[in-house]
C-alpha cells in the first residue's frame, strides 16, 4: 500500500502567495504483447447488437470499436503496439484549506507500464460459465461480483479481454507539461506483474461501457520471451505462485481497492505512516488515442477554457478560488488565504465527461478522483484513483437556517406586502451549521440538534468535525445518514412556513477527505458525491412538498418551489433545479470575471448543466489599501446584458455592497436594469421551449455554437466570444471594458441568414465575419431571418418599447 498524506493548511496572517501546484503521475506509456497461440491475428467480435470491436494485430496490436450504423468511423481506439491499461502504486499527499485542495503524487513504488493480451472473450448469456482449469478466465483472482438481477441492462454478448500488467525494470519518470510542475518521479519496487481484466458491454442503443479490474501485484515470475509466429512480436509466459480460483456463473462488477493508509492532521503539523506491504494498486490508467486536431470540451463546469487539448483536467470538487490565475487578486488572495486563489483548473462543479469536435464522447461512473491527460496531440489517459481505504470574506450570515425576526423585523408584513405585487421572497442555507450560543433571539440551536441526532460528519475521534470558515468554525451534515434529510426537510418546511418561496443551497463542495461517514464509505469518493447528495435531498423535499399540494394547483398555479445551486458533479443536473456560476471577480477579467462566466456558462451546458446563469455583475469585490476591485457602472450594465440572455436574471449586490455598483445605484442604472429586464422577457416564450426540450433531450438553454455546428473549424477556438440562445438567436456579449463594438461569426451549415435586431440588417455569408457595433444598451443580438422564434422576439421588443 502507499502512503496517503493529508495536510490541514490553517488560516496564517500571512501565507505563501505562490502555493505549490498540484501533480499527477507523469504519463505512463509501455508496449503491448499479445499470445498468438490464444489470441486470433485479426477478428471482428460483436459486443451488443449495435457494437463492434476490432482487434488488429498491425503495428503491434491494437482494439477499436465502431457503431454497426458507422461502420468506418472509430469511436474509440488504443494505440498499436502500446498498453491501454497501466497501474501503479504511488505516494499521495492532499494538502486542504477550507475547500480548496491540492493533489500531489509523489513517489511510485510500482509502475506496470507494459501490457500483454492473453484472451480475448466473448460471454453469450448471463449463465455463461468459465473453464475453471483456464488460468486466463474470469475465475482467477479476487473478485465481486453483483447480484444477478444487476445484468437486467446489459444487452448481450459481451466481450472480455484479459492478460497481463508488468514492470521489469527501475525507471525515472519525468513529469509532463500542463499546469503540473516538471517532477521527477523514481519507480522504488521490484519487477513485478498483475493480471487484469477489462469487459465490454453495451448500455443503450448508442453508448458502450467498459469496466477495469487490476489484480494484486505479484512478485513471484520469470519472463520468458520468445518469437512468435509473426517474427517481431513477442509474448510472455509467468511462472506464477499460487493463484485462487473461482467458479463464475455470471458477472457484473470489478471490485477496486484504495491501496492507502490514510494519515492526517488536524493542523498544519504533517504526519506519516511508513509504506505498507505492496499488496494492491492505487491507480489505474486507460490510454487510447486521439487525432492531432481533435477538440475536447466538457468536463463540467470550468471557467477558464473551452478547449482542452494539450491541458491536463483534474476531476475534484472545491472551490474555485479568487482570482484562478488573473493578477494581482490571485497573489493577494493567496497571501491571505492559503491557495484561496485557485488556478485555472479549480471548479465548484467538474464532471468526469468530455465531448469531442469529432462527436466521440466518455464519461466515468464512479466519483474517484480522477486526471483526464490530453497532453499529447495523438492520444488522451486517464488517471484514475481506485478502490477503498483503510483508515475562507466580506458580511456573512450567523449559519442557524431560521428566520431572524429580530434583524427582519415585521417579516411578515413584508412577505404580505410582496405578495401582494406578485414577487416571491428568496433565502439561503448550506449543509453547514455554525454553533449559535452566541448569537441573540435564536428560535433554535440547529447546530446542537443535529449534534445530539449525530447526524454531523465525525473526525477521526469520533466527534463532529469542525471546517474551519474565515471566522469560524462550522459542522457539516452527514449526508450519508440515513436520518439527515428528514431532519433537514422539516427545516425547509419551517423556512416554506414562514414565506419563502425559493432558497440558495449553497457549498457543498469542502467535505474533508479525511472524515469519517455513517456509511462507512471512502471520504475521498464521498466528497465527489456529497453535493449530488445535498441536491437531492432539497430536490425530495421540493417534490414531496408539490406532492402535499395535489389538487390546489387551481387556487395558485404559479405556486411553486425552487432553489439554485453551485456545487455540482455528473449527476447533480438530475436532482437540481437550477445551477450559479458562484462567486466570479467584479471584474472583466479571463480567469475569474464577466469572461469566465460566459465560458462556465457554455462548458457546463456541454456537460449537461442545461439550467445556469451568473450573478448580475459578479461577487467578489476587493477594498484593500494595497488592491482594490470595485464594481464598476459599466460593468454592471454590461453584464445585465449579457444575463439577459441566459435562464436566470438575476441580481447580487456582493460581497462588499458599499464598494460595488448597484441596479439602484442612480437614475442611469435602473432605467438600464428595467431595459434588460424587458429584453429577458421579450424571449420567455421561446424560453420555455427550451426549458421543455432540455427535460426531453438535456440540451442546454445556452449553447457553444459547436453542438450546431460540429463541421465548422472555426467555432471550435470560441470560447467566451459568442454563443447560441437554443437555434433561433445569437448573441456577441461585450465583455470588454471601453469597447463600443464587437467582431461577430456566422457560421457555416446552414443556408440562411443572421439578421441584427436593432438595425434589420441581414448578414448572408455563411463562415463570414463582421464588427458590428455595440453602444451600451444595444447588445449585438441575431435571430434567423424568416424564422417563427425570431420574428416573435422581434415583435416582443416593439410591444415592449425597446425597439
């Protein structure tokens, strides 16, 4: 086992402004062998009924796998020659300051880089059973399986390939480019082999799975290599000790070991643990290949890029941090914060999912952290943690989820009096709680409730675990108990009771990955998980609260619930109801302001957050003697326009209101806030189309012009520049301070034209750019000329004023 250390980075005065950067395992790349006695040369096996996969032994060997309706087209595809699994058992340290992380492999012990094929299988049936004297079947090994039942979704035959992972030598391995650091890494153990085995199924008519299993390392063989029938190839044969068997009747699942002992401190004090007996992997690595010019974009909810080739993704929930790399606010944030500026790659919401410009897509099922490597211009890895382990701003709210009656007083009155003009009344709340003894006129002490229910996430000690959060300490709730969301449903009932109509569920993303859970499960994978679980638990509540309502629709047919969220994984589009960019820069900035909305916006659209929007001129303001970020009246208005074309509009005055612009700040900004106001309105009837067809399809009310317009090689390089309402509208924000007109692109695809909604005039040249201006109130907006959607609009704005 390797050595898993987790480092507790309390709040100082003063901190290191340049923290040192997170670091994966370099890319691993080895040969590929395979047995020609048991192998076929070249063969064709159905996996499905849509599904094939080809194994060729050119070049060396190599799989890919086609659809039956594109025969010519590979979906996905190893190198020849080359190993598309590798393992490796490598040190690891977590360094963790109030939600924000920083991951950092350091030494490997083992690294099986090299691969040999020995069977390539296919099972027929459930039932199929497996020669027990084969040494290259399933039955060898330590294996689970799921009930049978499980296989109900498989649609037969599927394919299993199995063979060997090994290492015969010591080797220095240097890190790649990326946002990681050059870090040389030095494989430690002994030459040493594992079986592994990676099953095919298909899922639906247009998705294939894939399942990997490595088996425990083993010390005890000598390599033999002799020719094969076709000269230059070569295979090898184990003398292998002791190996258990086991009689399958059928199959679904691999088990996967953490392959760690876990070690923390509860302060920046670090502590370890010597290396334990090498008996299991803790990482398992895919390789397959990519084409030079092929664009990846996806991968949740990410600020900074569109485009990820060349780059390496970390997989994590956090924070994202203050500044992610624009300067000087990330300087300064981490000087007062540790890490509290972030980088590029730090996101409330990522998702182990990307989408190619050639229309291949992958996605992980599990909530491990993960590293998507597309560092080389000719293949993609995966770096993916396995298995199970042993074992901080401006005014804040007092975190006791009540209504403040003393601080509101006449709250009642005042949702009568809001009522009555038809506007409903918003709250917050978060899976934290704060102790309250404190604080004056509480109704209740929900820290102390949830303490007695033990229903807060434990330390090592077995007692609540205090998250350090500027300044102070809170609890977190166990999700993973069962009598949390009752608990915390008759909290949101009280909050429902006293007027609110909707709430922000805010965080979600600081679960520390050395706590210890009711469930018992690996912290590290329940920290991907634990915001799905906070969306669900406010979507139940939603859904049993509408189910109580059953037949009042006609008293109030408006009468609704919502809340909006920040945190995010794959599967929280399933449960919430809204998504917020969180807390971006009042600024115009790449990184972290106005522009790295617009790409949030867009990558999480691809990554199936269909539901998103920012705040209406950004949060986060800076007053410093030394920095100062001010919102400014131009940015604001700016940034109303640009929100006026995604699903929400809304405001937030910031972290600091003095400093900041506001909508009611003079004459000038309210009558440009009612202005946008009208122009979100004017589109509200294609909005709910949209609304309807993302619960059909789960496209995205915003959207980059590439899942239109896929063939076009120019929209591939946009990112915050320009995008699609649904088909019908095009909008070129301005996110430029100063700037009076902006550069639009009319792609190719289609034959019509783009016509300006304040001019009329019509833009015919598909592929063709133009500058079209752009004084403020007057953002550049296109509809299709003839088109239903965009002649209604049209009419819209007239009836409304502004046009």
């Amino acid at each position: 086992m390797g050595t898993l250390k987790i480092t507790k980075k309390h709040h100082k005065h003063l901190n290191n402004p340049f923290p040192s950067t997170p670091r994966s395992l370099p890319f691993i790349q080895g040969r590929l062998l395979f047995n020609s006695q048991t192998v076929p040369p070249n063969k064709i096996f159905s996996v499905g009924k849509d599904f094939q996969l080809l194994w060729s032994i050119k070049n060396g060997g190599s799989l890919s796998i086609y659809h039956q309706s594109q025969p010519t087209k590979a979906l996905w595809s190893t190198i020849p020659g080359q190993a598309f699994v590798t393992a490796a058992l490598c040190e690891t340290e977590v360094e963790e300051s109030r939600g924000s992380f920083a991951i950092k492999d350091r030494n490997a012990y083992l690294v099986c880089d090299h691969q040999t094929i020995e069977d390539i299988r296919v099972i027929s049936e459930p039932d199929h059973h497996f020669d027990q004297d084969n040494d290259h079947d399933l039955s060898s090994g330590n294996m689970s399986f799921a009930q049978k039942n499980d296989l109900k979704d498989t649609q037969f035959p599927a394919l299993v390939i199995t063979g060997w992972l090994f290492s015969n030598r010591r080797k220095k391995r240097h890190q790649e480019s990326g946002i990681y650091k050059d870090i040389e890494f030095e494989t430690s153990g002994p030459p040493t082999c594992a079986r592994y085995w990676v099953l095919f199924d298909q899922k639906n008519n247009n998705q294939i799975g894939f399942q990997v299993r490595v088996g425990p390392p083993n010390f005890e063989f000598q390599q033999r290599i002799s020719p094969t029938p076709l000269g230059r190839h070569r295979r090898l044969r184990w003398k292998l000790g002791k190996i258990r068997r086991r009689k399958l009747g059928w199959y679904r699942f691999f088990t996967r070991s953490r392959g760690f002992v876990a070690v923390s401190s509860s302060s920046e004090e670090e502590m370890e643990m010597k290396s334990a007996e090498l008996t299991e992997f803790n990482r398992v690595c895919i390789t397959y290949s990519s084409e030079g010019n092929e664009r990846f974009y996806g991968f949740g909810e990410q600020f900074s890029h569109m485009d990820f080739k060349g780059k390496r993704v970390p997989i994590f929930v956090q924070e994202q941090g203050i500044g992610r790399g624009d300067q000087p606010i990330t300087f300064a944030a981490n000087l007062v914060s540790y890490r509290a500026g972030g980088d590029w790659s730090t996101t409330y919401a990522p998702s182990p999912f990307y989408m190619t410009s050639k229309m291949r897509s992958l996605y992980l099922e599990g909530y491990d952290y993960s590293v998507f490597d597309m560092t080389r211009h000719d293949r993609v890895q995966i770096q993916d943690w396995v298995g199970q382990r042993e074992t901080m701003i401006g005014s804040q709210l007092w975190w006791n989820w009540e209504v403040d009656t003393t601080r509101y007083h006449g709250w009642q009155q005042l949702i009568n009096d809001l009522g009555a003009n038809n506007i409903k009344v918003m709250t917050y709340c978060n899976p934290c709680l704060a102790p309250t003894d404190e604080k004056p006129n509480q109704r209740r002490n929900l820290f102390e409730e949830a303490k007695k229910l033990d229903i807060l996430v434990k330390d090592k000690y077995g007692e609540p675990y205090m998250v350090p959060n500027t300044a102070f300490d809170v609890g977190m709730l166990d999700l993973t108990h069962p009598d949390t969301a009752a608990w915390f449903k008759q909290v949101l009932q009280e909050m429902v009771d006293d007027g609110v109509k909707g709430w922000m569920a805010d965080f979600g993303e600081g679960l520390p990955v050395d706590a210890t859970l009711y469930s018992g499960e690996d912290p590290i994978s329940a920290h991907n998980r634990y915001p799905e679980l906070w969306a669900q638990i406010n979507r139940e509540f939603v859904e049993e609260w509408k189910s109580g309502r059953a037949g009042k629709e006609r008293e109030d047919p408006e009468e609704a619930l919502v809340f909006f969220m920040r945190a995010g994984f794959r599967d929280s589009p399933k449960w919430a109801m809204l998504f917020w960019e969180g807390d971006q820069m009042v600024s115009w900035q790449a990184n972290d302001g106005i522009k790295s909305s617009v790409v949030g916006l867009l990558s999480s659209g691809i990554s199936g957050y269909a539901f998103n929007h920012s705040d209406i001129g950004g949060y986060c303001a800076v007053n410093l003697p030394f920095i100062k970020y001010h919102r400014s009246e131009e940015l604001l208005m700016r940034w109303m326009e640009l929100n006026a074309f995604t699903t929400v509009f809304r405001t937030h005055e910031g972290n600091k209101p003095s400093c900041n612009s506001q909508f009611y700040s003079n004459h000038k900004t309210l009558s440009h806030f009612a202005r946008c106001a009208k122009l979100y309105k004017a589109w509200y009837f294609y909005r709910i189309q949209l609304v309807k067809e993302a619960a059909r399809k789960g496209l995205p009310v915003c959207r980059h012009l590439f899942l239109h317009y896929p063939n076009d090689r120019n929209v591939h390089s946009l990112s915050y520049q320009q995008f699609l309402i649904g088909t019908e509208i095009l909008v070129v924000p301005v996110l430029d301070k100063g700037k009076k007109n902006v550069k639009a692109y009319f792609p190719e695809g289609e034959t019509c034209s783009w016509q300006h909604i304040w001019s009329g005039k019509l833009f015919k040249e598909q592929g063709s750019e133009a500058w079209v201006e752009a004084p403020v109130g007057y953002p550049p907006v296109f509809i299709k000329a003839g088109s239903n959607v965009g002649e209604t609009f049209v009419e819209n704005l007239r009836n409304l004023g502004i046009l």
